[in-house]
C-alpha cells in the first residue's frame, strides 16, 4: 500500500492522527470517521487511573458524540501491529469490514487492517 493509493479522506485522517501523536508529545495519535464524515481525533491517554489508547479514545469521542458507525480509522505510531483490542473497539461501532489503517510516525502507511 502506498500514500497514493489511499482516498484523499483517508489520508486525511492518517495526517490527523499524526497531528494529533505530534501535538500532544504521546506514542500514537489516532482518528476516527464517522457515517456522517465527521472525525475525532485523539492521543494516547496515560494517567495514573486510566490508560487508552488513542483508537479507543478517539473511538470513544466518537460514541460520545452520537455517531452510529465508522467509515475508517487510522493510527500513527511507532508500533507495528494495531491490538486486537483496539481493532475491536472500532469492529464495535463500525463492524468487522471498516478499514484501520496503520501509519508510522512520519505519516508513511505501512498497512491497511480491519478491525475484523
């Protein structure tokens, strides 16, 4: 998979959650689309009672805010897997068919998942 290959709205969220990891100092950034096209955006959160990671959080936001469904999620980070358990936050609200896409830090994808 390359950058090209992507649709512009995807890219468009890889460079949020790069923004997003870049902008709050955290090891990812993530963001979410909704069926209305709407994102969230978040970061890893690590405080001493509660720890996410920023899919699940930026999954959350979305929930919060009264989205039914997902049309992608991306997530910039040094790592090279996407966790189950965040896969299966977004499988939650957007079924086993939405696309995760999986960026390093410098935005490159490195792999489209689902959350499956």
């Amino acid at each position: 998979m390359t950058e090209t290959t992507l649709d512009p709205e995807d890219r468009k969220i890889i460079t949020l959650a790069r923004s997003a990891r870049a902008r709050n100092g955290v090891p990812e950034g993530a963001a979410v689309r909704d069926e209305t096209g709407r994102t969230y955006v978040a970061g890893t959160v690590a405080l001493e009672s509660l720890e996410l990671s920023a899919l699940r959080t930026a999954v959350a936001m979305a929930v919060a805010s009264g989205a039914k469904s997902l049309e992608a999620a991306a997530v910039v980070s040094e790592e090279a897997a996407v966790p189950d358990a965040d896969r299966a936050a977004v499988r939650d609200l957007g079924g086993p068919e939405t696309p995760v896409f999986l960026a390093g830090p410098d935005g490159t994808p490195r792999a489209t998942l689902t959350a499956g």
